[in-house]
C-alpha cells in the first residue's frame, strides 16, 4: 500500500508534515480561526495539539489533512506542497488517516465493512484487505467482533474500529481529532495506549488534538495554541530520527 | 462487494421509499408496455386487414387517411384485367353510428374478397354478396349486411333481424368470426351498396392486389404510375412504413410510454436526492475515507441503477400480465398484440434504466460537491 507513494518521500532529517503562516477564516472572513500557524513534524513522531475550544485544533488538523484550504499559507506533506484535488485524495488513500471525537462510522455497516471502506477506495485487493484487518482486528482485540454491526459496538469498540479503519491502508500520518473525547476515563486510557502502540509499531506519525493534558503529556511534543496561533512548543522531538 | 453493500445498505434503510421509486419505475414500464403493445396490435390489425391474401395496396395518392383515398371505377376495373395481377379486391371503409355505438366501421367488399372467403361463419352465408351485388334487398326488403361477431354482440344482432345504421336499416344475412379485431367489429356490405350509402358510387378507397409473380412488383408500380397518376400503389411493407396513420399511432405510443417513464425517472430523481440530502454525513465519512467523487458518483448512480432496474423487471412482468388480461377481454378481442418481441422489452427496459439513472446524475453532482470538512460538521 505504502509501496507506490505518488505523494514525495519523507527523509528522518526532513519533515514529514510542514505548514507555514497558515490562516483561515469562516464566513467570509468574518470568523478568524488560524492566524499564521506555522509548525513542522518529524516522521514518527507523535504530536499533541492542545488548547481550549475554538481555538483551532480541529481547523488545523483538517487543513493538515487536505479536507479544508487554507486562506493562505503553504502545507508540504512528505516533500510536497498540498494541492486540493487529486493530491489530497491520493494523500487522504494511502498516507493520511483520520479518527475523529464521534467515531464517524457507518451506523448500518459491519465493523468489517467499515474498516474495508477505505481498501475499496484505494482499489487493495481483497485477501489483501481482510489480512490487514485481521492483523489490526488481532491487535485491537475486535477479531471477535468482525462481524458485528456498529449499532451493537460500545463506544471504546466503535472508537476501536475507527482506530483500524484509519489504519487499514498503512498511512505514514495518523490525524486525530480528540480521538478519546466522547469516552469515559477508563476506556480513554485504554484507547490512547493503543493508539500509541500502534503508531509506535508501524512506524506512523500522528498528530493528535486533545484537551486532556495527562494524553498529551505522553506524546513526543506538545504544541499549544490559543486564539488561532501557536503558542509554544514543549518536548524535544526525541522521537525525530536522526 | 462492499461497493455492492453500501448500495444495497443504502436502500434498504428507507425500504418504503425505495419500494415506492420502484413501484413508480414499474408503472411505468408496464404502462408503455400496454400502450405500445397495444397500439402496435392495432397498427398489425389495420396493415393485415389491408394485405389480407394480398402484396400491393392501391390508393389514392396523398391523403393522409385511407377513409378519404378514392379510387376510381377505371382503375377498380383496369386493374384484375393486368396479367400481373392474379386478383384484385376493391374495398370501400366507411364510418357510421347507430342508435348504440357512435363509431362502427364499415367494409364495402365484394363476394371474391377473402375477408369472406376465409372467415368463419358463425352464421348465415355470404349469399347476399354474391346475388346482390348490386344492393338487392335481404330477407324484409332491406339492403343486406354482414356483421363481424363482435359486431353483433355489441349491436345485439342475430341473423335476419334488422339493425340500424346511420340513416338505413339494414337485414343481418350472415355473421362471421375473423381473427382480425377490425374485421370482427365491423359491418361487411356488397360494395355496391356500401357506394350508394356512403354516396361514393364508382369508388373504392383501395384496391388489394394479388401479383401473380412477387417480383412483378415494381412493373405494376409502373404501370400504375404510367396508367393511374393520380393512384399510388404500395408493397405491404412499404405501405405499413410510410402510412402517416401508422406513423402517428407508434408515435403517440412511444411518446405516452416516454412520458410515464419520464415520470418513473423523476420519481427516482426524487428518491435519490431525498437520500443524498439525508446522508450528507455519510457522503463526508466516505471523502474522508479516499472515496473520489468518481467512486461516490458510482455509488449514487449505482443505487438509481439497481431502482430502475428492479423496476423494470416488475413492470415488464406487470406489463405483460396486463397485456395477457387484456388480450382476453372479449371487448377487446383481436385489438392486443399479445407478441412482445424481444427487441420491444430491450427497449423499454432500457429506456426506463436510462431515465433512473439520468435521474440521479443531480443528486450525484450534489454529492461530488459535499465539502467533507462541512458535512461532518453536520449533525
């Protein structure tokens, strides 16, 4: 999956996922949400984006993501400045994957075709596509449920089966957008350890908004935004190769 | 094959309103089914009855509807006497009412004619024809007539009492049974008498001819062109494709089905959008996911495609069920083509396919368009 990569390569040395001066603002510029963010991740590292609400997390991590543009400011993700269209949907198939606070799973589908969506999008073949998902579903302790539908999941199983979905195509950049927020404590820590294992296993960057400090304690770097713009940077990027 | 499920998925969650899409798609086809079937009966009926035993009709150069053509006696006589000519059978259509049916058509023939010859005579003979000729009275002193068994049916004849039509009366010297639905509604008279009542002495409105030799076909057309210019005559197959009746009966057929299809593809159209607009959210999840908006308009056309499809199959069934009920109504004896070449179902079942799915390119639009960043903001 990660073989053919028209999206440029990233080197350790080399960011993986770089923004610069990026603003947006809502109705017609009379809403501003990001004022000139600039930031830079390392491959494998692992990110948290912290701050209260409305203060552009989430705008941010779409943006990063090529689900939104930016009203200025550039975006390079592995070497390659971000052009809506065909680049993000390249990007959005084979590098980036997404969990969001609600799960944004297909209610009427079973956990199995739902982690399946984004293979069929990206054309995997089959066999190829269920291997993957048993070895995710192994890890994530659903292989008991694959054939479940999401309505009888618990919310930690649906969070669960949004964490393998994200990853069913082996993208190199996990957004997550306040992946444990509708969880109760207990299943949180549960869901943020294994979100942490398993970018740590496969080598994946993530970069992660969340209000939960204690989370965002646990990550390589913590960026602090406020009102639209960074604030400071904590951690050291141990995690940056090289 | 998760393609296939989220289709399928996505239809049986609103199972009513698909089953209503379908059920307006099926309508539809066996709508235009009937219609076309029905009106191509009537089109096979009138072009047998004209080339009953028969390769060449001979007419009244442009006129639009046989019932105005006149041929004239010179021509009614000239034409039996060619030695291309095996036989020849003129024929007088005429319309007339009585006290109980507005329209009855009415068949001015002469004894030879095999409308006579090869019907079933249910009873009573011919006999009239062959002594009357002229018009001579039957049994009470009217003139004689012969009446298709419909015919008597709705006229509540039986033979030798006496019916009125138009201005006359007329004695019933006979009863027949063709397989002809016209025929079979219609009133046979010897031409002669049919001339005097439709104050149309020494005129047909068409010759039947009979050639001795098939290929002689164009030398009589020359003939007739070089003896009769004002007459045109026509090979069976010519005249059924160039008869602007012909043409404005499979016209209103086709374009009555296209309209109820057309309904059927905006009653898809209407379920399609309604089922975009209401998975906005979805549409975002599946962006999200690297779905193109190739794959999601795939997805979309797809659901319209599987409507439409089963649509059709119901109202092809529906259709020809409907075709077989009216085939044995006795009112409509001979009037239904119950024969559905296969290119005629091809035709409609993809017209209606078509319509569905055209149906749905603007829901599809609308979903290729859904900004992902928006609709997941959309509860």
């Amino acid at each position: 999956m990660n073989s053919s990569m028209p999206v440029g390569k990233a080197t350790p040395n080399e960011p993986i996922l770089r923004a610069e001066g990026l603003t947006k603002a809502y109705e017609n510029g009379a809403i501003p949400v990001l004022h000139g963010v600039s930031l830079e991740v390392y491959p494998q590292q692992t990110v948290a984006l912290c701050g209260p609400s409305g203060c552009g997390k989430s705008t941010l991590l779409h943006l990063l993501g090529g689900l939104d543009s930016p009203d200025s400011g550039e975006i390079v993700v592995r070497g390659q400045p971000l052009r809506p269209g065909r680049m993000v949907q390249t990007m959005l198939r084979h590098h980036v994957g997404f969990v969001f606070q609600l799960h944004n799973l297909l209610p009427d589908l079973t956990l199995t075709e739902n982690c399946l969506i984004p293979t069929v999008a990206a054309g995997v073949p089959r066999a190829e596509a269920m291997e993957r998902l048993h070895q995710l579903a192994d890890r994530t302790g659903l292989s008991h449920r694959l054939q479940q539908r999401i309505q009888k999941l618990s919310g930690g199983e649906r969070q669960r089966t949004a964490l393998c979905r994200a990853l069913m195509n082996r993208p190199s950049i996990l957004l997550a957008d306040e992946p444990t927020g509708a969880l109760d404590e207990a299943t949180s820590r549960q869901i943020f350890a294994l979100l942490l294992e398993l970018v740590d296993r496969e080598g994946i960057t993530l970069v992660m908004a969340t209000h939960d400090r204690a989370l965002a304690a646990r990550c390589d770097r913590l960026l602090e935004m406020h009102d639209g713009k960074m604030m400071d940077s904590a951690g050291s990027g141990a995690r940056t190769a090289g | 094959m998760i393609f296939l499920r989220l289709i399928l998925t996505n239809l049986s969650r609103h199972r009513i309103r698909t089953a209503i899409s379908v059920a307006g798609i099926a309508f539809a086809v066996a709508a235009m089914l009937t219609v076309v079937t029905i009106l191509q009966g009537a089109v096979g009926m009138f072009s047998s009855l004209l080339s009953a035993d028969s390769q060449i009709v001979v007419f009244e150069r442009n006129v639009a509807d046989l019932f105005f053509s006149s041929v004239p006696q010179s021509a009614i006589d000239a034409i039996p006497t060619w030695t291309l000519v095996e036989h020849a059978n003129p024929v007088l259509f005429g319309i007339v009412a009585s006290p109980t049916q507005p329209i009855i058509t009415c068949f001015g023939v002469t004894a030879t004619d095999t409308r006579l010859t090869r019907a079933t005579w249910v009873a009573g003979s011919d006999a009239a024809f062959r002594t009357a000729g002229q018009g001579a009275g039957g049994s009470n002193g009217a003139d004689s007539v012969v009446l298709g068994e419909r015919a008597a049916e709705f006229l509540h004849a039986q033979l030798h009492s006496t019916i009125a039509l138009g201005n006359g009366h007329f004695t019933v010297d006979g009863i027949l049974r063709t397989r002809n639905g016209f025929e079979d509604g219609g009133v046979f008279m010897p031409l002669a008498t049919a001339q005097r009542f439709f104050h149309k002495q020494g005129i047909a409105s068409v010759v039947t001819v009979k050639l001795r030799h098939a290929s002689d076909a164009a030398a009589f057309k020359a003939r007739m062109q070089r003896e009769f210019p004002t007459l045109i005559a026509l090979e069976d197959q010519e005249f059924n494709n160039t008869y602007s009746q012909f043409k404005i009966l499979k016209a209103t057929a086709w374009a009555v089905g296209l309209a109820g299809v057309l309904m059927g593809g905006l009653g898809v159209a209407n379920t399609m959008i309604m089922s975009v607009f209401t998975r906005i959210r979805e549409i975002a999840i599946l962006r999200v996911n690297g779905f193109s908006p190739i794959q999601l308009t795939a997805l979309i056309l797809g659901e319209a495609a599987v409507v439409s499809f089963t649509g059709s199959v119901v109202g092809l069934g529906t259709g020809a069920l409907a075709v077989m009920v009216l085939k044995s109504v006795p009112m409509l004896h001979g009037y239904v083509d119950a024969t559905m070449s296969p290119g005629l179902l091809l035709a409609v079942a993809v017209l209606a396919i078509g319509t569905g799915i055209a149906g749905a390119l603007y829901p599809a639009a609308y979903a290729m368009r859904v900004r992902p960043v928006e609709a997941l903001r959309f509860e």
